[in-house]
C-alpha cells in the first residue's frame, strides 16, 4: 500500500514537472519574437520604420498663388492725411474707391458730409471713400472733419492742389469714383442720394 502510494507521489511530480517545462518553453518563444503569442503588437508602441521620408504636414494643398493685385496708374499717388499719417493710394488697389474733393468753406460740401459721415463706415471694405481736402487752411479743414464726423474717413491734404490738378478738379465739390478696375466711372457732382445709390451699386458689383 505504502509502495502504490509513493508512485503515485512520483507520477504527480513528473506531471507537474512536465507543465512547468512547457510554460517556461512558451515564454520563451515569446520572448524571442517580441509578441504575444497569437496577438497583435502592444498598443502604443511605435510602428517599424518603412524608410521612407516622413510626409509634411503643413504642404500646401492648392494650387498655385494669387498673383498680386495690379496698381493702377490712377492710383499711384501718396499723401498725408489730415493727422499727420503718410497714405498710399496703392493699398486701395482691387477695390473700387471714391475720391471726394471738397473745400472746408463749401456749403455744397457741408451737405455732403453728413452722407459721406453715415454711408463710409458702412461701405469701408468694399468700396473706401477717400476726401481730398484743398483750397484752404489746414486748421479750418481740421474743424471741418470734426465738426461733421468724419474723423474715421482717410482726409488727405492737398492744399497745394496737387491731387486737385493730377484728377482735373477745378471746383469744389467733386467726386471721382473709380472702379475695381482702375477706370474712371465717375467725374462731377453728386447730392446725398445719388452717392448713395452709386457706392451701394459698386459693392454689390
């Protein structure tokens, strides 16, 4: 009984001996390869390299650049404004753009200012106003701007007429339109609601 007892003892350690010899065989081939067995890499590690060149990310995908915004002729010229700021006539350039010439002693001119005053802001990136003030002094141009609000407005300078002359203004008020173009459509007087009707038409175009 002792002796049947005791094989039976060996026959269980052989057999667990034998379990334990496979497990370890197991991770050993596991360890070998790098993976488990039957399953997919570990998530978050990194992808083998394929040796090609990384693809930028930040590649334009469009096509090819605007070409930049031609100047036109009439639109080559500078000045100061009013307060004292240089203006380039060249960064309107794309847009249509009214040229208002007036005088700060002008009734006609008073008139239009409040339509100009209510209409720019209104219209200032799609079809910017620009005043020419001319024929008189600086301080009483200065006056003029304040009293009828129109501060946010470019005003240039010209009291020397040198833009008058360049666009062929020979009285007070004026207004030049000129369109996205670069041509004139436009040369003489107009009363509130015709500026209106023709800057509304413009940035609608």
């Amino acid at each position: 009984m002792r002796i049947s007892m005791a094989w039976t003892g060996v026959g269980q350690l052989r057999r667990a001996a034998t379990a334990a010899a496979l497990v370890v065989a197991l991770f050993g081939i596991a360890a070998c390869t790098g993976t488990a067995p039957g399953g997919p890499a570990a998530a978050g590690s990194a992808p083998a390299s394929t040796g090609a060149p990384p693809t930028p990310t930040g590649a334009a995908t469009g096509g090819p650049p605007a070409a930049p915004t031609q100047i036109p002729d009439v639109l080559r010229f500078t000045g100061t404004t009013l307060g004292g700021a240089a203006f380039d006539a060249a960064q309107l350039a794309g847009k249509p753009v009214v040229l208002w010439f007036w005088a700060p002693w002008c009734a006609t001119c008073a008139s239009q200012a409040w339509t100009v005053a209510e209409i720019e802001p209104r219209y200032r990136d799609t079809v910017p106003i620009v005043g020419v003030a001319g024929l008189g002094e600086r301080k009483a141009m200065k006056e003029f701007v304040t009293e009828f609000d129109l501060g946010a407005t470019p005003q240039i300078e010209d009291s020397k007429g040198a833009l008058w002359k360049r666009f062929k203004v020979t009285e007070q008020s004026i207004f030049v339109i000129i369109d996205r173009n670069g041509a004139v459509v436009h040369h003489g007087f107009l009363d509130g609601e015709a500026l209106t009707a023709k800057v509304a038409a413009l940035a609608g175009a």
